[in-house]
C-alpha cells in the first residue's frame, strides 16, 4: 500500500490504500498489544472549532494506546485565522507536534493547515467531509459482511459531511448505495458527480432519490442529524419537510429489518426513534468504539 501524507478527505484515497485501512484497523482492534509503541515520542496536536464527544475521547485514548502524546486545544481559542492566519498557526504547531488532528468549520481550513504545516494533518470533521467516522462505519460493516461488495447501504436524511464521506467509503468498496433525502437537501453535486465515477471503476452505485421505497432491501440504514454544527437552520423551518424521512420500527420493518447506523450525537424522535437506535440491529456503539481503532490505523499510517 503507498504511504498516505494527510487524511483529508477519503477522494485522496485509493481502494487499496482505503482496504488496507480497514484491515490494519482490524489489527489495531484485535491485537492492540502490537501497536503500543507506534507513536512512542510523537505528539499530536489534537485542535477543535467545533464540540465533539466520541472524537475528542477516542483521539486522545487512542494516542495513548499507541505510546504518544496528545495536546488539546478546545475551542476557546475560538475560529482558526482569527488570533493568527491559519498558515502561521500551522507552521508554528509543525515547529512541536508530529501531526495535527483538526475538527473545523470550513474543509478550506484543514486544507490550509496541510499545505502551510509540514506535518500530517487529519481532519476530524470539516462542513465537508468526516472521513474519519466513514472509515470507522466500513471498519462496522466489514465485521458484519464478509464481502462489502454485495452489500447495499441507504442513507436517508440530510445530505451533509457524514453523507459525503460514506459515500466516498461506498465508492471505495464497491458497494450499492443509495442516499435517500427530501427535495432540496441533497449532497453536494460535485461530490455525488465525482463519487459516482469512482462507484462504477469499482463496480459499485450511488443512485439518490427522495422515495423511501429505493431503501427496500437495504443490508444498512444509516440516518444522522437533520442539521449539522454550522448550520444555520432552525428545526421549526425544516420539521414538516424531514419527518417523514424519520428512521423509526415501521420503515426498518417494511425495508427488511437492516442493520441500523449513526454517527452520533443521536436527536431521538427526529431523525431515528428510541427503540431503532437501541434496537437488536444497532451498530451505533460498535462504529463509536471502531473511531479509535480507525483513527489508529490512520495514524499509524501516516506516522510511524
Ligand atoms: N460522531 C462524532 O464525530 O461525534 P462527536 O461530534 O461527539 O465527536
Ligand atoms: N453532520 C454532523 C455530524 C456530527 C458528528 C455535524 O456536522 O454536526
């Protein structure tokens, strides 16, 4: 597999560098002891503009695990560019640390902390891409399906960063994918373009719809929040409009009782119901718990 030099976005990937992800993330997972001096006398600067739980936790859990050193900066230090450009930030940040983790507001950000640092960048989540939780979400589905080239994933609800990123994974792997969400709430045009090109040179599809009925069938239902941090939407606007796109007993029962997917954080009775997020068929904890090993691999990858 070729080195990778940031994890930006998972476009930059190719399949076999994407697979190989995976299948060192298994590694990670089941043999950790093997990797624990992975990242002996490295340190990350882990930064955020946004809130986070599951990154924050297992960014910094996971560095440990590996030997290394993580420094957090939250988000009182307030918008990247404001206090110093973000280009001097980054060179400033590549004089210490070995890498640089960064959950952004704008994906220009993260791009400019990768091309004016001098260290490996990875983006956390940027209002374009979460690829990090993608590669955690392949990592769930490649526990369950021994073959993700049969499998079909459906993404129904807002069309946004998590949306982008699974559908790039989806590519990657060749998997039938459908993302299913109201008029006017697609994904970005440039992204489902390019990502659709990528489907077919592996044998996979992206088809979007705003019919329920192109979930039937689908081995995965994945569903995330109506509105995104940095959205500026209120809920009272878009209720009407997403409601029926709400992933609940009734619609996972009439498309064939699929596994059930979120990125989290969950809003209960909007975008999924209580006893879909904690039902039988949940993967919702076990993609919580593969963001560490995920990201580990990630790290390993571009570090060690
Ligand atoms: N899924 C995810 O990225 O969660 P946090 O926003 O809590 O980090
Ligand atoms: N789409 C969500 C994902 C949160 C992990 C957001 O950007 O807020």
């Amino acid at each position: 597999m070729d080195k990778i030099s940031h994890f930006l976005t998972l476009k930059d990937l190719t399949q076999a560098q994407f697979l190989g992800l995976i299948e060192l993330a298994k590694q990670v997972k089941t043999t950790p002891e093997k990797f624990n001096q992975a990242l002996v006398g490295k340190s990350l600067v882990t930064l955020y503009e946004k809130p986070s739980l599951r990154t924050r936790v297992s960014f910094d859990i996971g560095i440990a695990k590996l030997g290394g050193h993580s420094v957090y900066l939250d988000q009182n230090n307030g918008a990247l560019g404001k206090r110093e450009s973000v280009a001097d930030f980054a060179k400033n940040i590549s004089c210490w640390a070995d890498g640089i983790v960064a959950r952004t507001f704008s994906h220009k950000t993260v791009e400019d902390l990768a091309e004016f640092g001098s260290v490996p960048v990875i983006n956390s989540l940027s209002d374009m891409y979460h690829p990090c939780q993608a590669l955690a979400d392949f990592l769930a589905l490649a526990e369950q399906f021994d073959d993700l080239s049969l499998i079909k994933l459906v993404y129904i609800g807002d069309g946004n960063n998590v949306t982008h990123s699974l559908m790039i994974a989806a590519a990657l792997a060749g998997v039938e994918m459908v993302v299913i969400c109201p008029e006017g709430h697609f994904p970005d045009g440039k992204v489902v373009q390019d990502t659709q090109a990528l489907a077919k040179s592996h044998g996979g599809s992206l088809l979007l719809s705003t019919e329920l009925s192109a979930a039937k069938g689908a081995d995965a239902v994945y569903t995330d929040t109506w509105i995104s941090m940095g959205d500026a939407i209120n809920y009272d606007e878009i209720k009407e409009k997403f409601l029926p796109y709400q992933v609940n007993r009734q619609l996972m029962t009439s498309l064939g009782d699929g596994y059930f997917m979120h990125c989290q954080p969950a809003h209960i009775g909007q975008e999924v119901t209580q006893d879909v997020f904690d039902g039988q068929n949940s993967l919702v904890l076990t993609q919580a718990e593969n963001r560490m090993h995920a990201q580990n691999a990630v790290m390993i990858s571009l570090l060690s």
